[in-house]
C-alpha cells in the first residue's frame, strides 16, 4: 500500500513508517499483507506525528502496537485495533488531542499506563467481545481527563469480560473529581444500567441532577439532552430550569419547554423570550 515501509523477514511484516503525510483526511486502512508476508505490528514512531491521519484501521493479523507508534497524530479521532491486539506499549497515542474512540479486543492483555496520555477528547472505548462467535462491540464510557484515571477505567472496562460485571467500574466512581467526567460516567450508565445497584443508581442520578444548572448556564443543550433521556429532567423542577433557561435566553429553553410537554404533558403556552 503506498506511503507504507515495513520491515520484513519474509513471512511477518512490521510496520515501521508512513511516508504519505502531506495528503490531507487520511482514513486508513491497513491491509492483512504487505508485499509478501503477513503484517503482524506496528512497530515504534511508525505514524508518529501524522498529522492528516483521521482514523485508523488495522487488520486482525496485527498482534502488538508499539511504543509512540500514534503519537502526536494531531488530526486522528477513531482508532480501531486488531482483534489479535495483546499489547499496546508507552505512549502509543498518546498526544492525540482529538482522539474520540477506540476498538480493541477483550482479550487484550497489556495497556501501558501511559498510552493515552494527553487525549482529552478520548471518552469512547469500544470493546470487541471475544469470547465467542459472532463478536459483538460494548461501548463504554471512560474518565478523560485525568490520565491514571483513563487508565483505571480501561482496566475495569476490560475486567468485566472476565467477571461478567460492572461492579469494578461503578466502584471506580467515587474517586472522579472532574464535572466532565463525573457527569460523562452518570449519564451513561443511567441510559445503559447493566448490573446497576440502587446506590450506584441514586449516585449517578443525583450527580447529573446536580449538573443541570450548570448545563443550562453553559447552554449546553447536546447534555442536557442526554440528562433528560436518563429521567433526571424531574417534574418538580422542571418549571425552575424553565425560568433559568428562560432569563439566559439560550438554545436549551426550547429543549426543556418541549421535554415538559412530551414528558409530563403540560405545554407552556404564554411563555415568551
């Protein structure tokens, strides 16, 4: 494939540079086999610093990522790893600020703690369950901002294929200090309760309830949205984030005059801006 140098011993091939880096909006596609043998790494720096890199996908014969392999690829949003990943090595995306998503297997053994360093934007993991045919994805939504933090979330993502429960990641919870990511966290697992225990269930919920004036000062409608599809838009405050929302004259006075109505079913009818 062209802009790809590899290395080879003429049956495995390591990915060890792309020369291709002045097109722009690159999404890649790695093929199974390079010249004549079976691509089976990406080895260290290899896309370091690609800056028209936006997503890559690399093909299940790939076994192990290596160090710095991604790093500082500016314009990357969505990686998607082998089914075959067993390592990802330091630092191998790290300095991705707009990285949004990855795929990797269940099965994957070794994450160093400091291969996502400075993605603020990383918040989707998405894990390929590999434990039988066909292999189903499971989305789960990690702490972005602080980097051992990331890294804790990741692990007790992947603990739940081995134990089949979430109690490992609800348990991870209470130490999240950051409004993003305590707010991040609640939500999701509201609109996605798997195994949620009555006490994770109040926390979450009182968690999001708590962010909604800050929601609505930011006129943040995109999450407060997602804040009334977990049912934290609750009747007897629905009216006070009206008159909030109203005061400001925002985007979200239109979102929660409509939730009131389709919700609770009392339309606002002499309520002007």
């Amino acid at each position: 494939m062209q802009g790809l140098k590899f290395a080879s011993d003429g049956r495995e091939n390591i990915i060890v540079s792309y020369s291709d880096r002045e097109r722009k909006g690159i999404d890649l596609v790695v093929p199974e086999v390079l010249g004549s043998g079976t691509v089976t790494a990406v080895g260290f720096g290899a896309f370091r610093d690609c800056d028209g890199l936006n997503s890559i996908v690399l093909p299940n014969t790939i076994t192990t990522i290596g160090g710095s392999a991604f790093r500082g690829c500016k314009n990357l949003t969505a990686a998607v790893l082998s089914n075959a990943t067993h390592s990802i090595a330091s630092n191998s995306f790290s300095d991705c600020p707009r990285l949004k998503s990855v795929t990797l297997p269940s099965t994957i053994r070794h994450i160093d703690d400091n291969s996502f360093v400075n993605c603020p934007e990383f918040t989707d993991l998405i894990i390929t369950d590999m434990r039988k045919a066909p292999f189903e994805k499971r989305r789960f939504v990690i702490a972005c901002k602080n980097e051992h933090r990331r890294w804790v979330y990741i692990r007790a993502c992947l603990w739940y294929f081995d134990f089949d429960s979430m109690r490992k990641f609800d348990n991870e919870y209470n130490i999240v200090t950051s409004f993003d990511d305590q707010f991040n966290i609640a939500v999701y697992r509201l609109i996605d309760p798997e195994q949620l225990s009555e006490k994770m269930r109040q926390d979450y919920t009182k968690a999001v309830i708590a962010a909604i004036p800050r929601l609505i000062a930011e006129d943040d409608v995109e999450r407060l949205y997602l804040a009334g599809h977990a049912g934290c838009l609750l009747p007897d405050r629905i009216d006070e984030y009206i008159d909030i929302a109203g005061k400001l004259k925002g985007e979200c006075i239109a979102y929660l005059l409509q939730y009131k109505n389709d919700a609770f079913g009392i339309k606002e009818k002499d309520f002007t801006l």
